[in-house]
C-alpha cells in the first residue's frame, strides 16, 4: 500500500532522476502522447529501461519489461507520469506491469489525463502491487508544462527564438550571420526538441531558410514547416517549396488567386484557409488550435520582428529563447531593429541566462 507520505531512498532518487533524462531525451518526439522514461530495478541493479516509441507507441513502460528476459517478479519500475490504465491502441500499461510479476511501482505525478489520472494506483494496489508517488514531483512537473498545457488549452506549446546583433539589429544586409556556432547548434537542438516550425512568407522569401535540423545523426528528426502566407506569394523557387509534401509542410493563408491555390495543389502541398485577426495578420490563435488538432503539440517560432511582436502582444508564447551576439550591425545599409526587448520583460516572469561557456553570444531564456 501507499502511504499518505511515501519516503524515498537516495536510491529512489537517482534512480529516477535517469528515468527523467529518458523522458526528456525522446521530448518532442513521441507525437500526441507524453514522453516518458522508465527503468527496472531488482536487487538494486538496473536491468532493464524503456522509453516512449517513436510517434508514441509503444509506451515506456511496456518497452521496459519487453527489453529484458530476466525474471521481474519482486522487481521494482520507475516511470515518470503515471502508466495508463485504458486500451487504446494498445493494451494498458497496468496490464503489462501485473503480468509481469512486477513487486513495486513507484511513479512521480498523476498523469492530466482524465482516462488515467489517480486510477492506476487503485488498479496496482488491487493486485498486491506497493505504489508509491511523488518522487521529483516539483522537476516532473516542469518537465511535463508542455503536455500539460497541450491537454488543458488544446493547443500547442510555443517557443519562440529570435537572434539579434550588440546593437539590437535582427537584420543588416550583406551580413548574413549574426550568432557563433556554438547559438546554431542549440537553435538546431531546439528543432530536434519541436516537431513543427513556423516561420512567416516574408521570412522565408528573404532567407531561402532550409528550417531543418543539421546536428549529426539528427536530421531525420527534422520538424515540420509551417509558413504563414497570406496570398500564398512564397518564391516557388524556394527551398521550402521545392522539398514540400503532404507530410513535412503546411501553408496557412487567407485569400489568394485560383492559379496559386493549383500551384500548390499541383505540388501537393497542404494548405489551410485560415481568418485574419485584422486585414494584415492572421488570427494567430486559431492558427494554433488548427494546427494542434492535426497533430502538432510542440511549435518553435523562428519568426522575424513583427510576427514575434504579434506572438508577444496575444501572450501565445510560453517560453522564449533571445541570442545576443556581441557583433554589431551596420545602420549603413539596410537593416531592421528588433522592437520587443521590453515586451518580453512584460511578458515573462523568470529569465535564465544561458551559459554555453564555448561561445560569446549571450542566450536568455524567457519562462513564465
């Protein structure tokens, strides 16, 4: 049985702080469902651990114990977010961990969903299973906000990043790189950790961006684009155009001509007729919820100044990443400010300063 206060061993503790760094390292890569981490331990020796699939399935849990041929009867698993308890698509985790023999389960949080939440512990305890719960809750909880806030709002959870010169300059022209390598590489960690990405028409007809991640053995985990595109008016000679299909890029826009709708039907690209909040922007929140009820859970924001500003001023971020390169700009030529420094201090609650301790930029992290 539980009790009302579970006490944990420093063993507990380690144990499940892995069982976080295996959650956290399949984050944004498990589609609709939570990233989850498990291990089995018996004897106190880890024998065997388990990740969410994938896409979402097959579930940590049930990764665990396929992933050993030991014998699991007195064995104890640790799992991040409590294990499901309903069939789906596939058959509860509860199911897999009393087949299994397993003695002891002890997870950190209630998961948010209403199918799951607080049922497992009830399920266990019935088959002579010890719960136990709590462990990390304060960590666990941060670092499921994400799927927390897709469950309650119905919409994806936003991070937005944007790279600026000395002088607060986003752009200057004939200087096409503002931030060190080391920025690049946590920019492309960033498109690992998101499994979609937006950027606006304008943005993609000046840069001709790829959008892809570059990190070694990760580009197959490169994340979907999302162009917002008013008249559909984006360079069919772009990057983007040239390697869309139905299942890497989505165009949103609101009124364009019949030949450009065909143009990209022709390419098979996917585009969603979506309202303006005014004349010029789109009604970026419903942008949101469409995008959410197609699957995306997870969106990073590469925008340029004015569609982080309209982000900003609608509070639809929910972090925010600022790179500041010790280079400046030239005001010579032409360029463009960056104008939301004092928006995101209005809008964030926290800031955390980011040390890569390799390169020179300055990155801070916006978070609420």
């Amino acid at each position: 049985m539980s009790t009302k206060k579970d006490k944990f061993s420093k063993l507990d503790i380690k144990y499940m702080k892995l069982a976080l760094v295996l959650a956290s390292a399949r984050q944004g890569l498990t589609g609709t469902n939570p990233s989850v981490g498990c291990l089995i331990v018996k004897n106190n020796k880890i024998i065997s651990i388990g990740q969410t699939g994938f896409n979402g399935r097959p579930h940590a849990e049930f990764n665990a114990i396929k992933n050993t041929n030991e014998n699991l009867n007195g064995a104890k698993i640790y799992i991040t977010l409590e294990p499901c308890n309903h069939y789906g698509r596939t058959p509860p985790c509860t199911n897999s961990i009393i087949k299994s023999k397993i003695g002891e389960v002890i997870y950190s949080i209630n998961d948010i969903d209403k199918k799951v939440r607080g049922k497992s512990l009830k399920i266990l305890q019935r088959n002579n299973i010890i719960v136990k719960k709590g462990l990390l809750k304060i960590s666990t909880e941060d670092f499921y906000k994400p799927y927390f806030f897709n469950r309650k709002k119905k919409m994806p959870y936003v991070t937005g990043k944007i790279a600026i010169s000395k002088n607060n300059l986003i752009f200057s022209k004939g200087t096409p790189r503002i931030t060190d390598k080391y920025s690049d590489k946590l920019t492309h960690l960033l498109r690992y950790k998101n499994d979609s990405l937006l950027i606006s028409k304008k943005t993609l007809n000046i840069d001709n961006p790829k959008l892809n991640c570059r990190l070694k053995s990760l580009n197959k985990f490169s994340p979907n684009r999302v162009v917002l595109d008013n008249n559909l008016e984006t360079n069919n000679k772009s990057y983007i155009f040239k390697t869309s299909n139905p299942n890497n890029t989505i165009f949103f826009y609101n009124k364009a001509s019949k030949s450009k709708i065909l143009t990209f039907k022709k390419k098979k690209i996917k585009i969603i007729k979506s309202n303006l909040s005014n004349r010029k922007y789109f009604d970026l929140k419903q942008m949101l919820k469409k995008l959410y009820n197609i699957g995306c859970r997870n969106l990073l924001v590469e925008g340029g100044n004015d569609l982080t500003i309209s982000f900003l001023k609608k509070k639809l971020f929910n972090e925010f990443y600022l790179f500041k390169s010790p280079i400046k700009l030239s005001k010579f030529v032409c360029y463009k400010n960056f104008d939301a420094q004092k928006l995101l201090s209005r809008t964030f609650k926290k800031l955390v300063k980011i040390n890569t301790k390799l390169g020179k930029d300055k990155i801070t992290l916006y978070r609420n």
